[in-house]
C-alpha cells in the first residue's frame, strides 16, 4: 500500500513537472503574428497588441495581453480598444500546438461604431489575377475559441448625423459551439434625452451564414425605462423575440415578438431595410395599449383625482436650427397595420382599434384609422403631403359618439351630455391639439341625440319670465335642473380657431329651437343665438298659453366658457305680441261692424 501511495506521488509530481515545463518551453508570442493574421483575414480587421503575452497560471491558466485595439482599414478610431484582454486556455490541447482558448475576457473594453471607425479605402483597389490564391503560410499553431466575455464596457454608437449614443455598463459572454451556434447573455444601460433604459437578455445566436446573415432567437429580456416625460416608476417589461440580420442588401428582421410594457402587452413583426431611404414595415398587435402609461399622458380626470399619476417634465433643449418638421417621413419608406382590442388614450377607452397606413416619402396615407368609444364609432381616413399646404387632410366620420369624451379634446365645456354623429372634411398643417384649436379649417353636418344641458331650464326660464310680466301666465310647480333636447341637426364650420353651428334646429317633448351660434376656441368664449318655442307646460289664460304656446322666444346664451350669462326677451316679445294681437282683433271687429254702403238710385 505505501509502494501504490509513493507511486502515485511520483507520477503526480512528474505530471506536474511536466505540465509546468511545457508552459515554461511554451512562449505565447509565438502565435501573436498568427492571431494576427487570422483576425484580420477572417473579418478585414486589424488586431493591435502592445507588450509582451505573458502566462497566468492560477487559479487558471490564462494568457495575459497588455493595450489592445482592433481597426479597420484606414479608419481614424479603432472599433474596439481595451487596456488589457486574458485568454483562459486549455493545457491538454498544447501538447499537440492547439491553441484552444475556452475564454476571452475584456474588462473596461471600447467600442466605437461610428463613421470614424468606418474603413476609408485611399484609392483605387488593384484586382488579383486569376487562379488560386497564395496559400496560408504554414504555422504549427490551430487557433479556437469557445467563449468571449466583456464586461464593464462602452458601446459609442453614431449612424450617419445622428446623434452619438453611448451603451455604458455593458456585460457580454458569448459561447459557441461547434453547429456555430452562440449563447449570448447581455445586460446594459444607455441614457438620452434625460431617459435611461436599462435591459438585460438571453439569445441564441445562428452564425452558420455569418457575415452575410445572422439569426437570433432572444429566449428573454427585460427593460425598464424611466426619467423625462414618463410616469414616476417608469415603462418596464419583458418579453421574448426572434429575428435576423442580413448585410447585403442590410435588412433588420424581428419576424416575431411578444413583449410587456407596464399594463400593455405587444405583439407582431417588424422589418427595417437600410440605404439611402430606408424602409419600416410594422405589424402590431396587441390586446391591451395604455398609450397614457407608455406615453407619460395625464388628463383632467386622472388629475381630480389625487391619484398618483405624477409624470416627469419632458427637458427643454436648444438647438442652432430647430428640425424640420415630419424630416423623417421625406427621407423614408413605411408601412404600418395596427390593431389593439382596447387602447387607452388620454383617458378615453377606444375598443376594436385599427390602424393602417402607408408612407413614400412624405406622402402618407391613412387608409383606416377606426375604433369603437362606448356605444359610438369613430372613422378617421385621411392623408398628409409634407411638402403642400394644407399638409394634413381627414374625412372624420362619427356615429353616435358620447359628448364627455370630445368636448375635453377641442376645450369645450363639459355640461353638455349626449351623442353627436358627423360626417365632414377638415384640413391642418400640424397634429397637435394646439393647432387644432388654433390653424384648422372645415366644415362638417353634424347631429346631436340625447342632448342634455346640465343647470340650466331653459323652459323654467321663459315661463318664469312670462308670469312674471303676465298676471295671467301661471309657473310649474316643479322644474328639472337641466334642458333636454331629443334631437338636434346643423351645419359646422371651423376656421382657425372659429366654430360656427349654422342652421340648428331641434325639438324634445316641451320644446322646439332653431338658430346658430358661435365659439372662440382660444379664447374659449361662445355666442349661442336660439330661438325657442316651448309647447307644453304653461297654465293659466287659455288665449294667453296659446299665443305662447306659438311664440319663438329668444334665447341667448353667450361669454367664457367657465362664467355663462343668459338673456331673453320675454317681456318685450310678449307685449308685442299682446299689441299685434289687440290690434288684429280690433281690425276684425271694425270690419264685421263696418256699415254697408248705399247705392244711389238709377232715374229709368
């Protein structure tokens, strides 16, 4: 038993001895020009390495570098720089000259894919001629490598004149195998504009084509997103997607995902081809879309209520010369299809949503932009050429569409309650709210069901005034607090800020009005001219109700918004009408008692 034990002690210390003069005999200089080689004719990238390669033998036996860089052809900043990379090798493969590198590791690495580290060619590139080519100098070294980790890295990003973004933080491991599949696992974060998104995934990387094409299936990945404009806790989420990456012609494919953001859910395809006008093609669904969450949007409702629907500022930035307005749509392709079960936009619940549009370069289509609110419908066809004016053109058509979720949106008071239906033409250069209450122009028919307005009678008002200069007219003993009118019907025009109501005319079961009437958006003041006949309800003189009963009383109702005044003229109408009638009545009477005229007699 001690001679077995003494055995295996001297082969273990002639292994060790062994294993360490081979690392010792073993230079790792000598395959410094191969890697070199290797790196830059597998990819056309120059691999910089300053100092001497040096072992590292515990707890792992590794390679150590000092600076490294890799550039492209020409370029002024090399794509990648670190202070120092560490090769973790295996040891068997050395006694057969192969180098089989299980990992390499950058810490505080560079990368920099901007138009500086682009490669220049400085002139005309001579062509090889034919045959075969020179063959690949012989080298008793094979070169492998089975994982990459970078951590706490900078990604400096710039396409074209874009502005420069900057991934901070990031932690990557990349692992292969030989199928020349790769598991990726990557984590980052990168702020702009006072947003900072921060995510973290998990990918299967499909390298069989590569460079010409590369597959991804991401498996998971989670973000949050907060700061600027957003709601105190931010947009987070996670959620899966597969796609691919081709070089030529360069196209980015998401052929699917499925993704959370806070209460929201999305899913659909996405696919973006690159070159001097780029092409978009989004195809989104989803079951649920809170664009007030996403968007960081508060409404008078959510305010009221004290709730904590508190949203960061958006900042405010200074620019030498503000970007021209929808710049993005004269340079580009698109095509978009929208469709969400429910979608909550500004406190308003749209069901069935769609949306399907087109864009070739400024020249945007709306084929359908449709949903359903409450009992109502909605249809907003429209288009939109960014190089005319009017810039925006919509044929909105609405179906009895609730009046409390509308007249927020145009700034009109909210004592109104009903179902307006419309059908019209409006025009504009801008989508915001403020231009349409301030820039747009149309006309439309428009009809109100269900009208009521609330604090206010306009029938106790007219029978009030009328007892009051009649001693024969007697009141109601009891009145609603409201006006309600079945149905109403006119014509609409908006001129810059402007909304005339022409032609208005309506009845209920008490009442029938007619007239028009005008509203200052901006200044959000009205002037509401209607003549009103009420024809049920008075009590008292019989003659007396029915000159009333067919009397059109007029009614104004007129100034800002918030402070409403009234004005009738019950008084000088009815005497008027008292006076007409006395005079008529008088008229009457003189011409059945007017005496018959003689005839004078004929002499025969």
């Amino acid at each position: 038993m001690r001679r077995l034990f003494t055995t295996l002690v001297i082969l273990l210390v002639v292994l060790a001895a062994g294993m360490t003069a081979l690392v010792v005999l073993i230079n790792p200089n000598d395959f410094r020009a191969y890697m070199v080689r290797q790196v830059e004719t597998r990819t056309g990238y120059r691999l910089n390495l300053d100092g001497d390669l040096r072992w590292h033998v515990w707890p792992q036996l590794s390679i150590l570098s000092g600076n490294l860089s890799v550039s492209a052809p020409g370029a002024a900043t090399p794509v990648i720089s670190a202070e120092n990379m560490r090769l973790d090798v295996k040891l068997w493969p050395l006694l057969s000259h192969q180098l089989e590198v299980k990992q390499v590791m950058l810490k505080g690495a560079v990368i920099r894919l901007t138009s500086d580290s682009e490669a220049r060619v400085a002139g005309p590139v001579p062509i090889a001629p034919g045959g075969t080519s020179s063959p690949e100098p012989e080298t008793p070294w094979r070169f492998d490598i089975n994982r990459v980790e970078v951590a706490d890295s900078l990604l400096v990003f710039q396409r074209g004149n874009a502005p420069v973004l900057n991934v901070r933080d990031i932690n990557l491991t990349m692992e292969s195998d030989s199928a020349r599949q790769v598991r990726v696992s990557l984590s980052s974060r990168f702020n702009r504009d006072q947003r900072d998104l921060s995510f973290s995934l998990n990918a299967m990387l499909d390298m069989q084509n590569y460079p010409q094409q590369i597959g991804a299936d991401v498996g998971s990945v989670s973000y949050q997103l907060q700061g600027a404009g957003l709601p105190t806790e931010g947009i987070s989420g996670k959620g899966t997607l597969r796609g691919s990456y081709q070089r030529q012609p360069e196209k980015l494919t998401i052929s699917q995902f499925a993704l959370s953001a806070n209460s929201s859910q999305l899913n659909g395809s996405l696919s973006t081809t690159f070159g001097v006008t780029p092409e978009y093609v989004l195809d989104l669904q989803s079951e649920k879309l809170d664009l007030d969450a996403l968007l960081g949007l508060t409404h008078a409702a959510s305010s009221s209520d004290g709730g904590d629907k508190t949203v960061i500022a958006k900042p405010v930035f200074s620019h030498d010369q503000p970007p021209e307005p929808y710049q993005g749509l004269r340079n580009s392709i698109a095509s978009v299809s929208v469709a969400a079960n429910t979608l909550v936009y500004h406190g308003m619940t749209v069901n069935q949503f769609t949306l399907k549009g087109s864009n070739q370069r400024g020249k945007v289509r709306v084929t359908d932009f449709s949903g359903q609110v409450g009992e109502g419908r909605f249809s907003l066809p429209g288009s939109m050429d960014v190089g005319a004016s009017p810039a925006i053109t919509i044929q909105p058509t609405l179906k009895s569409m609730e009046l409390s979720t509308l007249l927020p949106l145009f700034g009109l008071p909210d004592g109104l309650q009903g179902k307006l239906s419309l059908q019209g033409r409006l025009s504009g250069d801008d989508l915001s709210r403020q231009a349409l209450l301030s820039q747009w122009r149309g006309t439309a028919s428009v009809q109100f069901d269900q009208l009521r307005l609330s604090g206010l009678n306009v029938q106790q008002l007219i029978q009030q005034a009328a007892a009051r200069s009649n001693s024969g007219i007697q009141t109601p003993d009891d009145y609603a607090r409201y006006t309600d009118i079945r149905q109403m019907s006119g014509d609409a025009t908006l001129n810059a800020g402007k909304l005339d109501l022409q032609s208005l005319s309506g009845q209920s079961e008490v009442l029938t009005v007619s007239g028009d009437g005008q509203f200052d958006l901006p200044a959000q003041r009205c002037d509401i001219n209607m003549d009103v006949r009420v024809t049920q309800g008075w009590k008292g003189d019989s003659q007396l109700t029915q000159l009333l009963q067919d009397t059109a009383i007029p009614f104004r109702l007129y100034g800002e918004f918030g402070n409403l005044n009234y004005q009738l003229q019950v008084d000088q109408l009815l005497r008027k009408r008292l006076q007409d009638e006395m005079k008529k009545r008088l008229n009457d009477w003189a011409e059945k008692n007017q005496p018959a005229s003689k005839t004078p007699a004929t002499g025969m």
